[in-house]
C-alpha cells in the first residue's frame, strides 16, 4: 500500500469543517478539564520543526481550549519517550502529544515498548506534512531522476545514500525508491541532518533525501541539485522540482508529517475540540512564513482522517521495513 500525501486531510475544506465543529461545541464540556494546564508534550529536543510547530501553536490553542496549553519537551528514541509518558497519561485531555512520522515506523524497529502505539495513542489530528527533496552535488551531470537512476545502474558503487538514522523518512524514502528502481544501495546512517549534508557534500553519499529546510540554504548557494520531490504533487514553494511519481514511479508518495495525539481513553468530544483548537491554530495567516520555512504544508481534518492516514502509513512501512530487512543496530 502506498500512501499519498496529498490524499492527506487538506488544509482548507478540512480546516474549514474543523472551525465549524469548534464553534458548534461548548464552551466548557465535562471531557475537557478547562480550568487547568494542559501539558503539550513535544517528543523531539528544542529547536527541529516539531519543537517549533509546537510553540507556534500553543498560544492559540490556549484561548480557544480555554487552559493554558505548555509545550514540554520529553525526547529520546525516536520520539518513543515522548509517546510512551503521553501513553500512560490520565485520559481527561490535559496531556496531548505532537509527534511525527516515527509513528508509523516505530512499532516495526523498537523492542521492549512499555506502550502500544496503536492500543494506547487515540489519533487528534494532523497538522502538517513535510515533502523531502531528492539531491544530489551540482556538479553531478544528472540533471532528472530518469539520469540519476542511469547512472547508478552504471556504476552501482555510487547508490550510497545518507540519512539522519535508520528508520527515519529520508532513509525510507531512498530505500523505497532503489527498490522500486532495481538497484541494490547503501545506506549511511549519521547523527542528524547536518551531518548528513556535509557526507553529501564531500561526496561520502552522492545522492539523498533531505528536508526542505536543510536543502533550502544549499539549493540558494547551487551547492546541490534537486532532481525529484517526494509528495505526490508538486510544492507551491518548489514548482520546478519534478514528483518522483511522476518521473516514473507511479504512487510514490513518502514524506514526513506532524500530528496531535491523546490518550487512548480521551473522550471524543475532547478529542473533536482539541482537533478543532489545533486545527485553527496551525492555519493562522501569520504562522504561514514560518511554516514555509521549514517546508511543512498545513494539513489537518480531524480524528477520523488521521486515523484512515496513520493506518495506511503503518501498513505501508510495515511492508517496506520487512522487505528491506531494516532493523537497528544494537
């Protein structure tokens, strides 16, 4: 099963529905503690895209919920230390978590969970998604994906890719595409972005998937090329970057994404009030800079989407993970 980005829930219809449900729910309603805190937690470290879309957001969500809504950072293992406290939280809507897309691979790598992802999350909604870019060095002469997969069937030694670690999107992405392309690569786990960029730019990994935030500085400077995206359309904020499915690969959708999740036992009225509050809020005109700039897209609709959406991830990596033999090092 293959997932499309932009099958995703949509940021204006849904967004739109999302503000109607809010404003049709009271103000105050027994599922939701409205006269408390509500902890945030973010399963990332200060400062990546998710800490950021966090904090973006909290303000607004914290006049709308009618409670003080306080980011709080709890990192580590691919976001599966943030996911498990959010787990094992009391499921009154005054513990929420903004993870991304190790929700859909976690399950598959990670031994030993003291939770469940799928008995013990309840989905809230999605907030956004993140499309990555296919590049290469600029003084690559590969100028298409057609050239590129070209040339590494030519000389297969070069099929070295980098990543920001194994199971993340970027390592998925490449591993995915190689297979669907017949070519047997290399994968080069690193320490975080940065570092995957720079083994890129010395030439240890002539090709990679990359954020859109990491690539846009490169791209400016023409220090690297982008031959592909990775979401199913192309992006408003890279137009001439051809899809990958487009170039070949029919359905080839792979990117990462953001969302809101609960406690499995949180009410649904809490629920479709915190989705309607998060909704809003990552759809504020002002936020839109600053979303651009770390290339998320805004996209939420609901519990019900997120859902539909977090199943098909699963059962897509599930899929790949296995055929590709992905485990982590011990």
């Amino acid at each position: 099963m293959r997932l499309s980005l932009d099958a995703a829930p949509g940021a204006s219809h849904g967004s739109a529905m999302l503000r109607r449900t809010l404003l049709a729910l009271p103000l105050a309603t027994p599922a939701l503690a409205q006269d408390r805190p509500t902890r945030l937690v973010i399963a990332f470290p200060p400062g990546g895209s998710t800490d950021i879309l966090g904090r973006l957001i909290a303000p607004r969500m914290s006049d709308l919920l009618g409670a003080t809504v306080t980011p709080e950072n709890r990192s580590g293992a691919s976001g599966a230390v943030g996911a498990g406290v959010v787990a094992q939280s009391a499921a009154d809507g005054a513990t929420l978590l903004l993870d991304s897309g190790g929700q859909s691979v976690n399950p598959f790598l990670l031994r030993g969970l003291s939770f469940d992802y799928v008995r013990d999350l309840a989905p809230v909604t999605l907030l956004a998604t993140l499309p990555l870019l296919l590049v290469v060095r600029a003084e690559s002469p590969a100028t298409t994906l057609p050239d590129l997969l070209a040339a590494l069937r030519a000389d297969p030694s070069q099929a070295r890719y980098g990543s920001v670690g194994i199971g993340a999107r970027v390592h998925l992405a490449m591993a995915q595409l190689l297979r669907r392309a017949g070519i047997r690569g290399e994968h080069i786990p690193y320490r975080g972005g940065a570092d995957q960029v720079t083994g890129l730019l010395r030439g240890d990994t002539p090709i990679g998937f990359t954020s859109p935030a990491l690539a846009a500085p490169l791209l400016a400077d023409r220090r690297v090329r982008a031959v592909a995206i990775s979401s199913a359309a192309r992006s408003p904020q890279y137009p001439g970057v051809p899809t990958v499915a487009e170039q070949g690969f029919d359905g080839f959708a792979i990117g990462d994404w953001l969302g809101v999740l609960a406690p499995a036992a949180t009410p649904a009225p809490a629920i479709a009030r915190i989705a309607a509050a998060a909704a809003d809020a990552v759809n504020q005109p002002a936020l839109r800079p600053r979303l651009d700039a770390l290339g998320l897209q805004p996209a939420a609709d609901g519990p019900a989407a997120f859902a539909r959406f977090l199943a098909a991830e699963r059962a897509q990596f599930e899929a790949l993970i296995r055929e590709e033999g992905i485990r982590l090092e011990s």
